[in-house]
C-alpha cells in the first residue's frame, strides 16, 4: 500500500519578505563594493607619481604693485623646504596623528570607527542643523587638499573617500604622512611644516620642539581660530589639548607631557605693517568680480601713489587730534584711487573709515543742495536773505547765532548759512536733493526731512569724495577704482577701463558748483585749506563737533578727509574748517608739487561783506548749528564736547570787554590775490556793502521770472 507523501507548508509571508530584503541588501552590496573596487582602481592607475605629488602647488600667489611697479604686499600661499620623512621631528609626526588620526597606521585610507561614530553624531542631531565633521583621516585630509576643494558636498565626500583608498594602494604610510606634513594648510598663508614654523616661530620645520609641535598640530583643525599670532590663549590651550592626546596614544609620557610648555613657546615678531594694508584690503576683494584666473601666480597693478601715500599718513598723523582717528581719500582726474587711510593705524585698528564708516556730513552735504538748485535755474550772484525760518515745526540757526539779511548765493555758501540753505532745500524740494546725491553716487539711505540739507543722513568719505571729483570734472561721474591690471605669466588678463560717458550734470551747473567751492576756500570757512594754488572745496562740522570733514580738489586731484571719534562722542575744538582742513592742505601741497596749475574755468569772486558778518564761520568755527537726533528731527541743542588738549586747539586771538578791536583787513580783489598767490595788474576795490534797511521788502530770491511759491512743498 502506497504511503501518502504530506506537502510542506509554505513559509510565512513575512520570512519570504525578509530573505527578499535580505539578498537584496546583500547583492546591492556586493555591486556597490564592486563599483568603489573598480573606482578606487581606476584612480589608483591615474595618480600622479609621489615626486609629481611633491612638487604641485596648492593655492594661488599675488604679488600686489603699486603704480610705479613697487611689490606693495605678497598675498596668498607661502612654501617652506621640502622636508623628507626622515627628517620631521618624531615629535611633530607623532602630534599630527594623535590629534588628526589616531588609526592612521591601521585604517585602509578611511576609518570605520570614525564613520560610526559620526554616523551616531548625525542620529544624535538630527534637524539641528549642526554640520557633520571630525571623520576625515588624514588620508582623506591628503587627497582633499591636492585634488579637491573644500566645498561640503555629498558628491564631494565621495570622491573623497575613492582617491583615499586609491592613496593608500599606491603610497605608504610614511609617504601620505609626509605628503600631508609638507602641504596642509596651518593658518597665516602657511602651507606645511616648515612654514608655519618660519612664519609662527622664525626656525626651520627641522628644528621643532615638543611645544612648538603641539602648537602647530592643534592649528589643522581651525587655522584662524587657534592662530598665534592671532589668539594666543587659543594656541596654548588647543596645544594643551593635543599634549594630552599624545600622552593618552602612548606617543608621549606623562613627565614629557608635564614638562612641555606652550606657554614659553616664543612667537615670531609679527611683520610691520602700514597704511598701505587699508588700501590693498579694500582693492584686492574686486579680483573675483575681475578675473576667473585661480591658480597661477598672480600681479596686480594698482593706482596707488606711494609719494602720496606717505604724505597722506603723515597728514593725518599730523593733524588728528589726540584720540581722534581720522581718514583720507585721493582720487586722480579718472578715479584712480592715489592714497588711501582709513585710520592712524593699521595695527592697532584694521577698520577703514575711508570705504567702511558712516557718519554725518555736516554742511558738506550742502554740495547737492547747491547742485540742485542751480540745476533748477538759481546762479551764484541771485540774492537770497539769512533770515528766521521755520519748515514743519524746524528752525534752522546759523553758528553765529545772527542772521545777515541779504546776501548773495556765493555768500551764503561761502559762509555756510544754514537758513538759506533750508531754504533751498524747501523751494527745490527735499526728493530733489536726495536724488542729486543718489546721481553722484552717496550709496547710503538718505533722509528727505527738511533737516537732511545740513547733512542729517549718514555717508563715507569714499562717496563724498567721488562727488566732489565729479563736479571737477566738469560734471562727468567719476567712480573710484584701484587695480589698473592684472598680468598672470607675464600675459595681460585684465586692463581698466575708464568710462566717461556718464554726465551727471551740465558743464555750466559744474562750473557754477566749482565757483561757490573755490570762494569757500578763498575767503569762507575753507581758508585753511589754501595751497598756493586755486583751490575748490567745501567744510562740514556735525552736531556738538562729533565729525569734521574737508574734500576739495585742485590740479586735477580731489581729496577727502573725516575727523571724529569711533564712538561718535563730541571733541571740542573739532570743526571741518580747523584739523581737516589742515590736514588737507598739509597732503596736497605734497601731492600736487610736481603737477602744474590749473585755473578753474571760473574766477574766484569775492563775496559781498556783511557790516556784521558770521565772524565765527569766517575763521573756522561750527559750520552746521542744527541739533537734531538720528532720525532727523530736532533736539533741544548740543551735549558738552569733550574738551582736547590745549596743544591740539586752534587758539584765537582773545581782547577784554573794553577793548578796541583790531581793525579787518579789507577784503577786496586785491586781498584776494594775495590769499590765493595771484598775481597781475592792482583791481578796483569792491564797493562797500550795504545792509538793507529795516522793512525792506526784499524776496528771498530775486530772480526775473522765478516764484518759489509755484513749486509746492516736497
């Protein structure tokens, strides 16, 4: 009789799917561990040999020139001796890897353990936002610095991890160790051992004690942050952190731990640097808008004057008061910067009040008042009258606390009178004189509150100074540069191109302009800035003297200069017409000794004299009465200026209550020759001036034709 064979049951549905999975994974693995096999072989066969790894570059060098071809600063990668092997300091080999790779001998080129545990770390802070890091061998650290770059990126890490594993089948140990110790990046554009040895501590790589190799070690991981020169606490304590790493690995004992001290290492004296830095931080930055070049070594030629360079320093060291940080900006006919200082010194404060701060202008925004109303028809001899005037709820004063009457619009700007030009600002409209100081490039937000014509909104010196280069051009925009260009292999990559083509106003509205700038000089709050040459400028005093300015040009050359404190506290004694000034005067006579005269197309004209002038704006007082607060509204008035050391005050001539006063020279045409050191056939002396008699009718402006009432209010 037959048996009866029972049919197996079949397996569970959830076994099946599982021993699916299961040889799935595994046959996915085996394709993945068979494409990284062939990816690592095919690197492998295309790496370069260890003598052609030796002598790549990593990074880029730029040599920075001056004008006349003179090396200003070398930027970018510094190389040291190659040093074999053999010859680095056990000390510094064992460092490396206890603080970088503490498998380094045992791993294939990536550590199993560190992926592990970074893997934990990514579990442990997921959505945080924390970036992964610290699995990287120094294989890995190898392989990145010569063949990648630096960006944290998926695809990045995977060729990473491929070029690892192909280093290790192609080089030993000891070979990838050297590699890494003779080209990793150790901070201050170090690359390798044996620079940052010479860059940090003055000697040779070859020469490296146990506290020094603890030093350099701890800097792999953050070169800025832990850089001697930059933080030493930070050095000493990530060097601490290394000792202990050694003595935990066993490279070390506990007594040669005990008895290293990187408190005792000695630093390198750090190289001077000057003023010229301001210049090369500021124009160096515009390279990547410039050029693609990234790799091979290159020269930039800049427009720096190094002639004027040097009298700029020592105008300003000169002539800003003690505590007082001041800066200057020089511009040729083209916009090419000349010199450049952006504070007393660029050790001790590397910030550049020349391109960088903001401050208000004072009376030196006053500029686009002026332009925008001769733009709009008004001339310098049209009359206008200093007298009280209050525009939504503000009431402009003048220093000297007097009104004039009757003036004539040179006058008024040579004097700097606050109320007239509130007045102008009223009657042209507060839009307008925004928009004329947008037109000649101020990059800051301007306010449009009636207030904004005493210079309110804040600026930097480098756009007020591009505006003033602009009206000595004749009106034509002038925008400052400072890399004329830039050769790579002896091969011109990129050559400056001066555009002209933008006209900002017309000739004669800039020549207009460039007259009221030069009887500001000649006989107006600006009379210290005289040169022996014509020269066009303008002063600005902000509230409680907290900033002082002067820009002018002469002989093609237009120049800038900001006084004040960085904590914006009030000096006594600070005012446009009195240190800037001087300080102007003091770099242009240098700067333009070698460049002849130039006459403006324009004569300086006398101003009319008032029988009771603003002597206080006359001899260089506060040219900006108005005290309003950061938003443009009115104050009650000034906080107590904080007073300098009498050295560092202009003194003037004091006399009792009974006193005679001296008599006025009289300031006629032959006055002003004089002043200005021109000379020719003696003038008829101007007429004396009249005051206008009480009740006289007079219009604020009288001009055929011309209502400033048609205009309404803006």
């Amino acid at each position: 009789m037959a048996t009866r064979t029972r049919k197996r049951p079949p397996a569970p549905r959830w076994r099946r799917i599982l021993l699916w999975t299961l040889g799935s994974g595994l046959a996915l693995l085996l394709l993945a561990a068979l494409g990284l096999t062939v990816a690592v072989m095919n690197a492998r066969a295309n790496l370069p040999s260890f003598g052609e790894l030796k002598s790549s570059p990593n990074g880029q060098m730029i040599r920075v020139r001056a004008a006349d071809g003179t090396i200003l600063v070398s930027l970018g990668p510094s190389y040291g001796e190659w040093i074999p092997y053999d010859e680095i300091p056990p000390v510094m080999r064992e460092a490396m890897v206890a603080v970088e790779d503490r498998r380094f001998r045992s791993h294939w080129g990536v550590d199993p353990v560190a992926i592990a545990r970074i893997i934990k770390f990514a579990i442990d802070n997921h959505g945080n936002g924390r970036r992964l890091q610290g699995a990287s061998t120094i294989t890995q650290q190898v392989a990145r610095t010569i063949f990648l770059s630096n960006s944290y990126t998926v695809s990045r890490k995977l060729r990473e991890v491929v070029l690892a594993l192909a280093l290790e089948r192609k080089f030993t140990k000891d070979q990838i160790l050297e590699l890494y110790l003779n080209k990793v990046y150790f901070g201050g554009g170090a690359y390798g051992i044996d620079a940052a040895s010479r860059r940090f501590f003055g000697h040779p790589g070859t020469s490296l004690d146990l506290s020094e190799a603890a030093v350099i070690a701890g800097l792999v991981k953050a070169p800025s942050r832990y850089s001697p020169t930059a933080d030493a606490e930070a050095a000493v304590g990530r060097a601490g952190v290394v000792l202990e790493l050694m003595q935990e690995t066993g490279a070390i004992s506990a007594s040669e731990a005990a008895s290293a001290d990187p408190h005792a290492v000695k630093l390198a004296p750090e190289p001077k640097q000057n003023s010229v830095r301001y210049f090369t931080d500021w124009a160096l930055p515009q390279l990547e808008t410039l050029i693609d070049e990234t790799d091979a070594p290159l020269d930039v030629w800049t427009t720096l004057d190094l002639s004027m360079q040097r009298a700029a320093d020592q105008a300003i060291r000169a002539n800003a008061p003690a505590g007082v940080q001041g800066a200057l900006l020089s511009l040729d006919r083209d916009g090419a910067v000349r010199a450049m200082v952006g504070g007393k010194d660029y050790v001790s404060s590397i910030y550049n009040r020349a391109t960088q701060a903001t401050r208000q202008p004072g009376s030196a925004f006053k500029l686009f008042v002026y332009l925008a109303a001769l733009e709009a028809g008004y001339k310098p001899e049209d009359q206008v009258v200093d007298e009280p005037v209050t525009i939504n709820g503000w009431s402009p004063r003048n220093s000297s606390g007097r009104f004039n009457g009757s003036m004539s619009l040179r006058s008024a700007f040579a004097y700097s009178i606050n109320t007239v030009a509130a007045k102008l600002g009223r009657d042209v409209g507060y839009t307008t004189v925004a928009d004329m100081a947008r037109r000649f490039g101020i990059t800051t937000p301007i306010d449009t509150r009636p207030a904004m014509v005493l210079g309110t909104s804040d600026v930097r010196l480098i756009d007020m100074t591009r505006a003033f280069a602009s009206v000595s051009q004749k009106g034509v925009a002038v925008t400052p540069y400072g890399i004329t260009r830039v050769t790579a292999g002896g091969s011109v990559i990129y050559q400056h191109q001066v555009d002209t083509s933008r006209v900002l106003v017309a000739p004669y509205v800039a020549a207009q302009m460039t007259d009221l700038l030069q009887t500001a000089v000649a006989t107006g709050t600006g009379r210290a800035a005289q040169i022996g040459r014509p020269v066009a400028g303008k002063t600005g005093t902000t509230s409680s003297n907290k900033d002082g300015w002067f820009l002018g040009f002469s002989s093609g050359l237009t120049t800038g200069v900001w006084m004040g404190r960085d904590d914006a506290r009030a000096v006594g004694g600070l005012q446009g017409g009195t240190a800037p000034a001087r300080a102007f005067a003091s770099f242009m006579q240098k700067a333009v000794a070698s460049r002849p005269i130039e006459n403006f197309e324009t004569q300086v004209t006398l101003p009319e004299w008032q029988e009771e002038p603003d002597a206080e704006s006359y001899y260089g007082e506060p040219d900006n009465g108005v005290f309003v607060d950061e938003n443009g509204y009115p104050i009650e008035g000034p906080s107590e200026p904080e007073a300098l050391p009498p050295a560092q005050v202009q003194q003037q001539p004091t006399r009792t209550p009974y006193e005679e006063p001296a008599p006025r020279e009289t300031l006629d045409q032959e006055w002003l020759d004089r002043a200005i050191g021109r000379t020719g056939p003696p003038r008829e002396s101007a007429p004396p001036p009249r005051r206008p008699a009480p009740g006289d009718p007079r219009r604020s402006v009288e001009r055929p034709g011309y209502d400033p009432d048609a205009r309404p209010y803006q």
